[in-house]
C-alpha cells in the first residue's frame, strides 16, 4: 500500500528573525507535533520543505516550488503550514494554490493557527474569514516592506552606507561610514583626470594595464574580498568598468537610491525610474573627485551617449565570443565589418591580441555549420519536415477512476454511521477499496510519469521541427534565425568556430 505523504512547509524570512514563535525549530516542533495527532500519519511518509530567509509575499523560493511541483505529480497527499503567512503573503496567489490548484490534484491544506482544513470545506474556499486572513496577512508585508525602508533612510541620512560592499576607492570604517581607500581612491582620480582631459575610455583601459595597475576586481581579492570573478581579466580593464566609474556620483560624496523601482511586492524586476523621483543624500561621505572634474567628464561622455547614431542589428549581435578570453567579441561598423577581441588590445602577449575575423565569412561559416548538422541528424520526411510520431496517453479515465473510488469511499462511510451496514461490513469494503484506489493512483502515476516523458520527446521533436523548416528556408544566416537557435559562437584566432545552441539535444 502507498504510504500517505505528508508535507511540513516552513518559512522563515529576514525579518522573523526576531520572533523566537517564528524560528524553524519552533515551526517544526509545532508541525511535527500536529501530523502525529492526525489518523492518517500512521506508517505516514513526513517530508520537511524548509526555505531559509525567503520573503512570502511571491513565490519564486526554491523549496515551496519543490513542494508545488510534487503535488503536481500527485505525490502530496497532504501539506501542513503554521499560518497562512508562512506559505504566502500574497493574497491572490495564496488563495489560487489552496482553492485550485492543492483541490485539483486531491491535496490536502491544514493552517494550523487559522483553524483551517481544507477537508473541511469541500467545495468551498473557507469563507469571509479566510478570505479576511488572506488579506491581513498582504497588508502587514506591505506595512512592514515600507518600515523597512523608512528605517534603512533614516540610517543612510546619517552617514551609514547600507551595502556590504563598497564601491571601488571606497572601504567600511569602523562606524559603518564609507571612507577612502587612499591606493584605490588614487586610481580613481587617474580616471577621472585622464577623462577630463579628453582621453576616451578604451585609450583609459590601455593606460592602466600598461601601468599594470590591478582591476577592481584584483584589488578586492588582494585584501580578501572574494566576491568578484576574476578568471578572464587578465589583469586587463573592460571599457564598462571604466564607464560605470565615470558616471558613479558616489565619488563626489553624494549617495543615491531608490533608482530603480520594483514593478510587484517581493518580486526581482525592475525599472529605472526618473532621476527627480531618486533619493539623493548630498555631502554623505568623503568625496574622491572635485565636482568639478566630474561635471566636466559628464559633459564630455554625454557626446557619446546621445542617440544620435541609428542602431545597427545583425545576426550575431551578443552572440560572438572569443574562444581565449571568453570576451564578447566587438564589431565594427565599415563597409567590410570585422569582428574583434576588444579585451585583449591593451595585452600584446595575449593569443587573442588583434584577432580579427571577416564579419560575412564568420556569419556565412555559422549557417553552413547550422545547415549540415541539421541535415546530418534530422530524420525528414519527403517534404523536409521531421517526422513525428509521439502519443500522449488518455489521463481522464484515470482521473474519473479515482474520483469515483474516492466518493465511494466517503458514501460508504456515511452507510455505517446511518447504520445501513455494520463496522466490520464496513472495515472490509473500505480495505478493498483503499487497495483498488492505491492500484489506480499507481497506474495514473505511472500514466503521468510516461505522459511527461512523451511531452518531453514531443517539445524536443517540435524545436527539431521548427529549427529544420527555419534553416531550409533560410539562404543565409539572420537575426531571427540566430535568436531562435544560436546562444554564443566561440571564435579562436585560427578561425576556428563553436557553437553552443539554445534547445538542448537539438542536433542528438
């Protein structure tokens, strides 16, 4: 027989911390405590989802989309929270999960603190009063997102700098202030004054190599902060480091946030917002640069930035790399277009130093290649399309089975407590019931697990397909067709290329 699952979902988030109530152990304790004093935890399986530090108001934390996707593939019987909250703190998803999505593939939904069980409420969402739950718990992580803030500016007002990492030519005093890092700091007003003077930033990167002057990135390590990847520099600057620098004004000690603004509660996306809409702390720290300087340099790089320049496309835009550095390669604009490894200009040693390749050749080498594997491994039919023979197995006889079996089970129940048979009349039936209604869900798993792997092979077969019908169609290589299948091409200074593909397995 197959063993009733249960799972304990646990949350705790940055700002529970302080609630000893709200601890993992404690959480677990009360959850534990509940499945044992339930009929059904005997010779029960007890899975613990556990995520760590993760904020409920969405639902992109690791361990909660483990548990969802197992209730997807019918392998929950039953999920136990402490409240509403730590499962979620969005109204909306919160209630889609419980009342459609948990009901749909027969999961159970037990809140402990909110008295709440889904059994309970069986073609109903619980009432006003969960309803009412749902949103007094979206309201105090709005309330709490905005005391969070307004706690984090008052601090910042006073001169605290928030992050954990300084900008470059900056370091944490005791206090928690930034201050100069005097090695640092001094690079950093090379910059500037190199660019004031009317040097752009390409000649900038060629300088300090030649100085051998460490990356930000070195830098950092040197003094035992790992927290940058330094394995393709080489020592070497990249232009948009040099850029970044020249347009931080943290560097005339003025502090700015809340440039960007998020477009959901609790999500990662983001905008930029309008710079009178920032928050702007003037005289916050030590300034490195004169205003001065800085407002000349501004002036100077606003030349370069005007969209005054048509935008160019072609096909392997963020696509080409060097094969040596691992570089984006650049791409010259001329009549006769020439890819090229930027990178390693300032570094005459490097393999890459002034590798250069034909932009038509290297673009025309990439549909050939796209072209021939196809070819090579698509099996097509007489029309060029690839064949595809996958079925997906029937799943609502299974389904209608089991709702069938479940349902009899809950009338036979209501005949012995009306009396209409007796206990052990009763005991029997439901056994063979419970073994016929084990043997269907294994069969429906069984019938899932395989219709997965069909929908899988049909994806794969698909992308073949579309990939196939794009490249025989195509004389040359596009911008379409690149996106639709071409994640980075490798260029080595032999004029050797590889090509790593978007779809997975697409030329097995």
């Amino acid at each position: 027989m197959q063993k009733y699952v249960i799972a304990l979902y646990i949350r705790l988030s940055i700002e529970d911390y302080k609630y000893d109530s709200l601890s993992i152990e404690n959480q677990s304790l009360v959850l534990h405590e509940y499945a044992a004093s339930m009929p059904e935890a005997l010779n029960a399986e007890i899975m613990e989802f556990i995520d760590n530090g993760y904020s409920g108001t969405n639902f992109e934390r690791p361990q909660v989309q483990k548990l969802i996707e197992l209730v997807r593939a019918n392998q929950i019987d039953c999920i136990i929270v402490k409240d509403f909250s730590r499962f979620g703190r969005n109204s909306i998803e919160t209630g889609y999960f419980i009342e459609r999505v948990f009901p749909l593939f027969h999961t159970r939904f037990i809140s402990i603190s909110d008295d709440f069980d889904s059994s309970k409420f069986k073609g109903d969402t619980g009432g006003m009063d969960v309803a009412f739950k749902y949103l007094i718990s979206e309201y105090y992580s709005r309330d709490m997102s905005i005391k969070t803030k307004s706690a984090k500016y008052a601090k910042m007002q006073r001169g605290e700098y928030q992050s954990k990492i300084c900008p470059y030519g900056y370091r944490k005093s005791a206090d928690g202030r930034m201050e100069p890092d005097p090695e640092a700091a001094a690079v950093v007003q090379l910059i500037f004054q190199l660019a004031a003077e009317g040097i752009n930033a390409t000649a900038i990167t060629r300088e300090l190599f030649r100085r051998n002057i460490p990356t930000p990135g070195q830098y950092k390590a040197a003094h035992g902060n790992h927290t940058h990847d330094i394995s393709r520099c080489h020592g070497i600057w990249s232009t948009s480091t040099i850029l970044r620098i020249l347009e931080d004004e943290r560097y005339i000690g003025s502090y700015v946030i809340g440039k960007r603004a998020v477009l959901e509660v609790g999500g990662t996306r983001s905008r930029m917002k309008d710079r009178d809409k920032w928050y702007i702390i003037p005289d916050h720290h030590t300034a490195i640069v004169e205003k001065a300087i800085f407002e000349k340099v501004q002036a100077s790089q606003l030349r370069f930035s005007q969209p005054n320049k048509k935008k160019r496309d072609y096909p392997l835009k963020g696509k080409a790399f060097c094969g040596c550095c691992g570089h984006a390669l650049s791409r010259t604009m001329q009549k006769t277009s020439y890819y090229y490894c930027r990178h390693s200009e300032a570094d005459e040693k490097s393999r890459c130093h002034k590798m250069r390749i034909n932009a038509a050749e290297l673009e025309k080498a990439v549909f050939i290649t796209l072209k021939k594997q196809m070819e090579a491994a698509a099996s097509l039919n007489p029309d060029g399309t690839v064949r595809l023979e996958v079925a997906v197995p029937e799943r609502s006889e299974y389904e209608q089975q089991i709702e069938e079996l479940q349902d009899g089970k809950r009338l036979l129940y209501e005949r012995y407590l009306l009396g209409e048979i007796d206990l052990d009349t009763y005991k029997a039936e439901k056994t063979a019931c419970d073994e016929l209604l084990l043997k269907t869900k294994n069969a429906y798993a069984a019938v899932l697990a395989q219709a997965k792997q069909k929908q899988e092979e049909r994806s794969r077969q698909e992308s073949r397909e579309e990939a196939a019908e794009a490249i025989l169609d195509a004389d040359t290589l596009t911008t379409e067709l690149a996106d639709f299948l071409i994640d980075r091409v490798l260029v080595y200074p032999d004029n050797r290329i590889e090509i790593a593909y978007k779809i997975k397995d697409i030329f097995d």
